[in-house]
C-alpha cells in the first residue's frame, strides 16, 4: 500500500487499462469489416458513411472517457467498482439510442453490434483495473 495516497500500488494498471482501450477499437473495426466492406452492410448513419477512421477516433474517445471517469471515480467514490459498473452501464444504454436512426436494417445491426462489443470490452476491462482504497 502507497502511505502517501492510500490506495495498491498501480503495478501495470496504466499499460492494462491503454490496452483494453485499444482492444475495444479493435473489435469495433471488427465488426465494421465484417458489416461494411465484406457484409455490404453500407454503413451510413445520419446520411454520412462511418468508415474505419470515424469507428476508431470514436471508440477512442469512448474508452478515454471511461478511464477518466474511472479515475475520478478511484479518487471520489467511496465503491468505485460498483459506481463504475452501474454508471458505465447506463451510459451504453443510452448509447444504444444512436443506431435508432441509421440508414437501414443492416446498418443498425452493425452499429449495435459495435455498441454492445465496445460497451462489454470497456465496462469489464477497465472495471478490473478499478484500485481500491486501503
């Protein structure tokens, strides 16, 4: 334990929680492949097409957004774990709203699919990296 700040020592918590930001975006350029180009699946929501660059910046922002709330939470909550959990939950549900207005059946199920694959790899990825304080 850190006498200074209360909390484990971080032992790879940084390098863990970059890489499962990182897997996330993987996985939705995954689906995005898999829907897109070789689905044909045409990929446009909102009247844009979402391509490959459009799909990693946003699940890159998503999973920076996460470690930040994560962080404070560490710092604030006094059960960062669940506070994590509850509040990373909803925020995907709301996130599911956004496929509602894409441009077709396949692309809604793709983006979905992108939602869903995202929100699973970050809530349990980062959610196992949440320090405690001692």
């Amino acid at each position: 334990m850190n006498e200074m700040t209360g909390t484990r020592p971080a032992r790879g918590v940084t390098a863990r929680r970059a890489l499962t930001v990182a897997a996330a975006a993987g996985a939705a350029l995954l689906v995005w492949a898999v829907a897109d180009p070789i689905g044909g699946a045409g990929m446009h929501a909102r009247g844009q097409h979402v391509g490959p660059a459009t799909v990693i910046v946003f699940t890159l922002l998503a999973g920076l957004a996460g470690w930040g709330l994560l962080a404070v939470l560490e710092r604030r909550a006094k059960r960062p774990g669940r506070t994590w959990g509850i509040t990373a939950g909803i925020v995907l549900g709301v996130s599911l709203t956004g496929p509602l207005d894409s441009d077709g059946p396949g692309t809604y199920a793709a983006l979905m699919a992108m939602h869903l694959v995202v929100g699973a790899i970050l809530i349990a990825g980062l959610g196992r990296t949440v320090r405690v304080r001692c």
